[in-house]
C-alpha cells in the first residue's frame, strides 16, 4: 500500500501528511502500532481543518468534539463521520492495548483516513485529483531469520558507511537492513597508499576494515541509527575467541543481526583464513552463536574451490543465515612504474564484473544447505537481483551500485515491484528457487 505518499508533494499538509505516512508504512511491522498512528494522523488532519476553515470553531482540542461539532458533521456528512469515529475509537482501544487488531481492521482505518483525507484535498486542495484506496499489500515484505523486512533489498557492508550518510538518498526503513561497515574489537587505521581503483565493470578496493572499533560503535554510533534502520552489524577477528567477543558485545538493544565478514581478503591478520577452511569458519560461527542471541549471519567468500563445503561447516555449526559473495581477489598494475597500483598490491572486485561468478555460487549453496541466503555480487539492477532470487536468494544486498547511484537500492525495489506483478506474482518468496532447469 502507497496510499499516502502524494501528501508528501502538497507541503500545504505538512501538518499531516508525515503522520499518515508513518501510519501506513507501521502496517507493515504492527497492526497495532498502525492504529494507533492513525488516530495521530486523524487528529493532526482535524487540528488543520478546523485552522483552515474559520466555519468550525473549536471548544476544545479533544478528538471526540472535534468529530462530534455539528457544523463539522454537517461538512463532512455523517457516513464519514462515522468512519473518523471508529478510526478514534480503534485508536483509542490500541492506545490502552484494550485489544489485537486485525490485518483487516488496520486496513479499514488506514481507508477511513485516506477517506478524510480525500475530503480535505478535494475541499481545500489546490489541484484536486480523485484517488481510490489501494489495500495492495507490500509484495516486497517478506521475513529472514525472524525479522521483518519492507523489502528484501540490503545494503552491502563497507558500501554504505552507517547507514546516516544515504538518509538523503534512501527511505533507510524501506531497505531490508543496512550492513554496517565491518566493526573489530579495536578501531583500525585501514591499509595505507591507494586504495581503490575502477575496473572494467566494478572496482578494485583494499580499504583494510577501517572502522573506529566496537566500544565507539556502541557508544556513539548505534544509538544514532538503531531506530532508522535493521542495523546488521558486520564484524570480523583476527582469532576464533575475537569473533565471540565481538557477538558478546554486540548482543545489544538495537542491533538486528551479526554478519560474521570470514572473507575479507584485504587484511593480513583477519577474516580469509577462517573463510577459506571448514572447520576454522564452522569455528568462528559456534563461536559467535554460543555468545549472541541475534540471527547469525556467514558471509562466505569466493575465493574457495567449493563453496558448497564451506556453507555446510557453517549450517552445521549453527549459523541462521548464509550471505555471499564478498570480494573476489584481484590486482591491477601500472605499465608506466610497473608497480601495483593499489596499496595493499591485490584488492577485492566487485561491481557488474562478478554478478556471473556471484549467481553461480548462490544457486550451488542453494542447492547444498537449507539456510536462508542473502545473495550480492555486481546487483545493478531489479533484473539483477531477480536472478539471484531465482537462483535461490530470500534477499539480496547491493554495494558497488551505491558509489555510482545512492539511490541504486530504491530504485531496484521499485522496478522490482513491478517486475513481480508483471509476473502475477503476489509476494517475492514466491519468485525465491523459482529457477527451472
Ligand atoms: C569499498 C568496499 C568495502 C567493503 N567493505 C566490506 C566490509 O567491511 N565487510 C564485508 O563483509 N564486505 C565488504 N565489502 C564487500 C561487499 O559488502 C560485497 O560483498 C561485495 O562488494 C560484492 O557486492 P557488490 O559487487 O554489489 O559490491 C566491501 C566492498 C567494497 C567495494
């Protein structure tokens, strides 16, 4: 449902077009919470009306008045004044967690405010255009590992800082969850010298896991966002007790989940080892699940010769959710020093150039465990990420798209959306494995 987002270009209701909004995006995660919102989002839309129209006076500020004055009756007619009461009194019930509501009963109040809405924008608005309700529900929402996603759309960690600086760019709560820039138990400097480069296609990096360590993580940083988006925290060890270290500390009000990053191959000290044996990455991920309550997120590496093995070690070892593929490892030198152009002198590609080599590895591990996977791999595109789901992702996660677009994971959801009802499809899982061979 997108019921209430044309508001947000009449800035003559700024009084209430963020409530409605709120309103209905909580349909997704709360009936109850929906409800309630809608009563804010009435009595805000009220309080203008009766600012805007010097016909009703207001004796008071109580929403039953307000609904009950006779001249407003008389204005709004008594079929929509009866829809505002039962939005007020089902608000009121949530309020005092007096019941449960329904899927069905969230909708009615959410299509009795868009009623009154309507009446506001038809009676005061400038450009009036006749709408009808669409009680569509988000075909992209779906579930992974517990949490409830708006759309199976995350970014990709070291791809999109901490989430804050996209908020410009990107609805934060419409993406699945942001994977935040690798997190260590002490902050690192990164490598030094260059570290990037553009390849045909994507990109070279060595950034090194650059990140101001776990204490000022949790003490400056996810306090910030916790409440913007599902921050997944992306962590990664030098030792096998460091990746339970870490999920101890994080196992923190606000963090939705753990991506143990076993696969960076730009360090020296740190996450390939365990990402390329077995046993170390069954290690790290028991490790981690013994000390943390949050799903447990792997995030595989392709740089492996079977990453089907891998992925086994790690279901068998307990992990809630498998993530592929981080980097692959690369190297670029300049013919004029004849030196390797990047610091660290091989990086990891990423970008459309890995998108075949990432699509191969998610539809073998989909085949080899029957964990939930979030595919990434060069996804540019909503055409994209529906291959990956078709391979056998339950959600997907871009990153080097959001160099060049920071919009990138907006605009896939939407062409994605379309995709699926151009499909007929009424939900994403339904288009999850679909891969016929
Ligand atoms: C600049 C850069 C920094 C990255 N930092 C991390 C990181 O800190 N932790 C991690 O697990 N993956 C990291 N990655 C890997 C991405 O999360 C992702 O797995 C990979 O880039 C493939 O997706 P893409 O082709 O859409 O970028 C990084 C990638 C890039 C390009």
């Amino acid at each position: 449902m997108n019921n209430f987002s044309f508001l947000n270009d009449k800035p003559e209701y700024r009084a209430f077009s963020k409530d409605c909004v709120d309103a209905e995006r909580a349909f997704q995660n709360s009936y109850d919470s929906c409800v309630k919102l809608v009563r804010t989002a009435l009595d805000a839309a009220i309080k203008w009306v009766y600012a805007a129209d010097k016909n009703f006076s207001p004796a008071t500020d109580n929403l039953y008045d307000l609904i009950a004055n006779a001249n407003f009756e008389r204005a709004v007619g008594k079929n929509l004044s009866d829809k505002l009461h039962f939005c007020r009194k089902a608000g009121n019930a949530a309020i005092h967690n007096e019941k449960e509501f329904s899927a069905d009963e969230a909708r009615a109040c959410l299509k009795n405010l868009f009623d009154f809405v309507q009446w506001i924008d038809s009676r005061y608005g400038k450009n009036f255009s006749p709408r009808t309700f669409d009680a569509t529900e988000n075909i992209l929402q779906t579930e992974l590992c517990g949490l409830k996603l708006n759309t199976p759309i995350f970014a990709a960690s070291g791809t999109f800082g901490f989430g804050e600086e996209f908020e410009n760019f990107v609805d934060l709560q419409r993406l699945g969850g942001v994977m935040v820039k690798c997190i260590t138990l002490k902050p690192r400097r990164g490598n030094d010298g260059v570290r990037i480069t553009e390849t045909p296609s994507g990109m070279l990096n060595c950034i090194g896991l650059e990140n101001p360590g776990v204490e000022k993580f949790l003490a400056d940083i996810l306090p910030r966002i916790k409440n913007k988006m599902n921050v997944v925290v992306n962590v990664s060890g030098s030792s096998v007790d460091d990746y339970g270290r870490l999920a101890k500390l994080l196992d923190a009000d606000g963090v939705a989940a753990l991506e143990l990053n076993i696969s960076c191959p730009n360090v020296k000290d740190g996450g390939i080892i365990f990402g390329t044996d077995a046993r170390q990455a069954a290690a790290v991920t028991q490790a981690a699940k013994k000390n943390s309550r949050k799903p447990i997120i792997v995030k595989l590496s392709p740089n492996v010769t079977d990453i089907t093995e891998i992925a086994r070690a790690c279901e068998a070892a307990g992990a809630d959710c498998l993530s592929l593929i981080n980097t692959l490892m690369g190297m670029e030198i300049n013919i004029h020093t004849w030196r390797p152009t990047l610091g660290n002198i091989t990086g990891g590609l990423s970008g459309g150039a890995i998108k075949p080599v990432a699509l191969r590895m998610v539809w073998q591990v989909a085949n080899a465990v029957k964990l939930p996977i979030i595919g990434m791999g060069g996804i540019r595109s909503a055409s994209d990420a529906a291959e990956f789901f078709l391979a056998g992702a339950s959600a997907v996660a871009i990153g080097t798209a959001n160099f060049s677009e920071p919009s990138a994971t907006m605009k896939i959801a939407d062409d994605l959306e379309k995709y699926l009802r151009g499909c007929g499809l009424k939900n994403i899982r339904e288009l999850v494995k679909g891969i016929r061979i």
